[in-house]
C-alpha cells in the first residue's frame, strides 16, 4: 500500500508518539520470550477501542464528519465474530489493566439488542478472565432507542451520549427528531445511563450560545461539550464560520458559563480555562496526550475498528475523510505489519511548521484546541479561523480580572441531570 505523504508538514518526533516510538529491545525481547506475535505489540498501549458498528445512520445531519450513508434495503454490521476476535487480541496484547469499548456509528441502534447482549458479555468474560476491567459507552442521535436496548444497557452499564444543538426549531434545521431524542434522553436518565451531551457549533447556531446554554438547563443537562464543525464528511464544501464567528462563540460561551454560575457548563471550555490559569509546565502540557493538546491520542491508547476489521487511528474522527488515508492495518489479519502502522501514524500526527515558529510559544496556546489531524487536511481554513479567533479570545480573557476568570475556572462539571429533575447526582 502506498504511504500518504503530507506536504509542508513534518513528522512528530518519535518520543511525542508514546505508544508509537520504535520498540524497544526490552519489549521486543519480551514479546519474543512471551511467544507473541510482534504484529500486535503496537496495540499495547491502548486503553479505548471504538467500535464502527455501522457506517449507516437514518439521519443525514448536514455538518456530519461521518459520511454516513442512509439505510438502504441491507446495510453491513459489525460481526459477533469479528467483536469477539478484537476482543481476544485486547486482551492478550493490550498492557492496560482497564479498556473502554465505546459503540460509535454512523447510528450504533441500528444494531440489535441481542447482539449488544452478546458483545458486553463476551467482553466482560474474555477481559475479566485476562484480569482486566471494561467500561462501555455510546454515542448515539438516540431516535432508534428501544425498551430492550435500555435492559441490555442498564445491565451491563453502558453508557450513552447524545448529540443536541439548542433548541428545538435550532437543533430540527439541521439533525430533525428533537423531541425523540429528548423523550429518549429522559429515558436513559430514569436508567442512569445518560453519559452526556455534545452541541455542534456551525452557521445554524453560532449565534445562539445562550439560547444552547438555557436548552440544557431546562433539561436539566448540567455539563456539556461545545464542538466547532469542520467542513468535512457531509458538511464539505460548506462555508467554514470566520475567523469573527469562532471568537464570538468562544466569548459568549465563556460569558454564558460565567453568568450560568457552574450550574451548566461547557466541560470542554472549562479544561481550557483551567490549562490557562494553572500555566503548566511545557513538560505537563505535552505530556497529556488529549484531543485539546498538541499531539492527540489517536492511534496511540486509541483506535476506531470498522465492520470490515480495518484499523484506523480516530474514533472520534470515524473513518471518513483524511482518516480513510490512515489505515493501520485490518484486525482479520493474522498480524499487524508494524512497520507501517509507525509509518503510518508517525505521517498522521507530523506538524506544520507552524507548530515550531509559533505555536510552541505562543501565549494563547494553553486555551488553544490545537486543530485536528483528521480534519485539518480537508478543512484547512476552520483551523487557521479558530487560531486567529483563540489568540483573540485570550486577550479576551486576559481583559478581565484574573480572579473572575480564576473562578469561571474553578466550576465542578455537575451531575449530567439535576437531581430535581430525577437525574444523576455526581
Ligand atoms: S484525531 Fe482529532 S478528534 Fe481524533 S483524538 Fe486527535 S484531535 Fe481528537
Ligand atoms: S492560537 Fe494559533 S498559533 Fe497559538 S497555539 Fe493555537 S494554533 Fe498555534
């Protein structure tokens, strides 16, 4: 297969890829005494496996990263076998001692309650018996949820976030079927399963920050995670929001938090908050590997699986768009080649040189979300748009007094529903 070659953008230092640095002579002797297969010692740092039950979904939201195709008459699913078999092979080569599963799609209830039934099981022994824990998750538009989707889920604690952009009228322009996702949502409450909420910011919204914040206070969402769409997946072609529209988001949401008082906040804003105030060590900072930091997670304690076994490094990010140019490998295959999935992964994660003229020392760099290797390639006016609109937004932040910033930064995520409203206490 033929490398991806990024022009204008240089590898990452190998030390900057935790789990992607060359092997060690300690473990590659290790793995050889222990009789493994070398093809999957790049899978030891994992610790979150995504699994891409479908790439269909029966929405077609307009900004959707995915690519999703709508349903047709069939549509492939991810195998009981195939889940079974990424299983085994976490459990014998992942070095971690706790592993998230997390069900993703295109739409992940548009699978079977029975097979979910089947796939926490089988995890739950073949882990258990490799002395390892799991936790499950989900991120579902919530529209296909079933009574016998809430039993298999509440038993076996499967956790599930969903997607609201504001209010009605704002959320139906663009994704359709609020009130099946609230009444859902409610029901995944009443379960105590609800993980979370996640609102997409594009022209649709980006002036409707408060509006966003009072939706979930009165639906008693306590904390949230406030995203901007890249024009990529179904949303390409479409206008980025400017340089000007990003730095209004970023201040009312800032505003909004401020006047909400901690009683609804935005989890996302508030890491960045907090990064700015505390001033980290360069040590620190780099050494946190999360989608806000310089280098991500992906393919690192990371990976998304498809249906198909292909291995690519973002569940988040799917494996539409630049992502598809990034396969790792296929989890069908007796081994991984670890030459190529380094190569890979080294090429997926290399820096501009902005990264070293500016960024490194850059004042606004600790509110910054440092763009996205799986976006930035097909939309790179959003990330230049959200650079000039964080270095703005922190003189912003600079303009007021370091203590009300100090407290905005200090609010505790909430419990996902307020207790009044018979919801999770955190
Ligand atoms: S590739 Fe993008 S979405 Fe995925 S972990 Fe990295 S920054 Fe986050
Ligand atoms: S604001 Fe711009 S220059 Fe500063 S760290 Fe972010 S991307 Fe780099």
């Amino acid at each position: 297969m033929q490398l991806v070659t990024i022009q204008g953008r240089k590898p990452s230092p190998a030390s900057s890829l935790a789990g992607c640095e060359s092997e060690s002579e300690t473990s590659q002797s290790e793995a050889q005494h222990l009789g493994e297969n070398l093809g999957w010692s790049v899978l030891r740092n994992l610790s979150e496996i995504h699994i891409e039950l479908t790439s269909t979904c029966n929405l077609s939201c307009s900004y959707c990263y995915a690519e999703a195709d709508r349903p047709g008459r069939a549509f492939p699913l991810f195998s009981l076998e195939l889940f079974e078999r990424v299983i085994q092979i976490l459990a014998t080569h992942s070095k971690k001692s706790h592993v998230e599963l997390i069900f993703h799609g295109g739409e992940p209830l548009l699978q079977s309650a029975a097979w979910y039934g089947d796939a926490c099981r089988l995890a739950t022994e073949i882990l258990g018996a490799a002395n390892k824990t799991c936790a499950f998750g989900m991120q579902s538009n919530l529209t296909l949820l079933r009574d016998e989707h809430i039993d298999v889920f509440a038993r076996y604690n499967v956790r599930i976030g969903t997607s609201i952009d504001g209010p009605q009228e704002v959320h139906d322009a663009v994704r359709g079927k609020f009130h099946a996702t609230v009444h859902n949502l409610r029901r995944l409450v009443e379960a105590e399963i609800f993980s979370g909420a996640i609102s997409v910011i594009h022209h649709h919204n980006w002036e409707k920050i408060p509006e966003i914040y009072a939706t979930f206070h009165e639906l008693g969402i306590r904390s949230f995670h406030l995203n901007i769409a890249s024009a990529v997946g179904l949303g390409e072609g479409a206008t980025p929001l400017s340089e000007d529209q990003i730095y209004r988001v970023l201040c009312d949401d800032f505003d909004t938090m401020r006047t909400y008082d901690g009683e609804v906040v935005d989890t996302r804003l508030l890491a960045k908050l907090k990064r700015h105030v505390e001033n980290p060590t360069t040590q620190g900072f780099l050494s946190k590997l999360s989608c806000d930091s310089p280098f991500c997670h992906a393919g690192i304690n990371m990976v998304v699986i498809k249906h198909t076994g292909e291995v690519f490094p973002c569940g988040c990010a799917g494996s539409s768009g630049n992502i598809k140019n990034f396969l790792l490998g296929n989890i069908r295959d007796e081994a991984l080649s670890t030459d190529f999935y380094k190569t890979q992964l080294v090429q997926f994660h290399a820096k501009s040189d902005k990264y070293e003229t500016e960024c490194r020392t850059c004042p606004a760099r600790f509110v910054c979300e440092h763009g996205c290797p799986a976006f930035d390639i097909n939309d790179p006016i959003t990330p230049e748009h959200h650079c000039g609109a964080t270095k703005r937004f922190q003189k912003y932040l600079d303009s007021y007094p370091r203590e009300v910033v100090q407290r905005v930064a200090s609010f505790v995520p909430y419990s996902l529903m307020s207790a009044e409203q018979g919801g999770l206490e955190a």
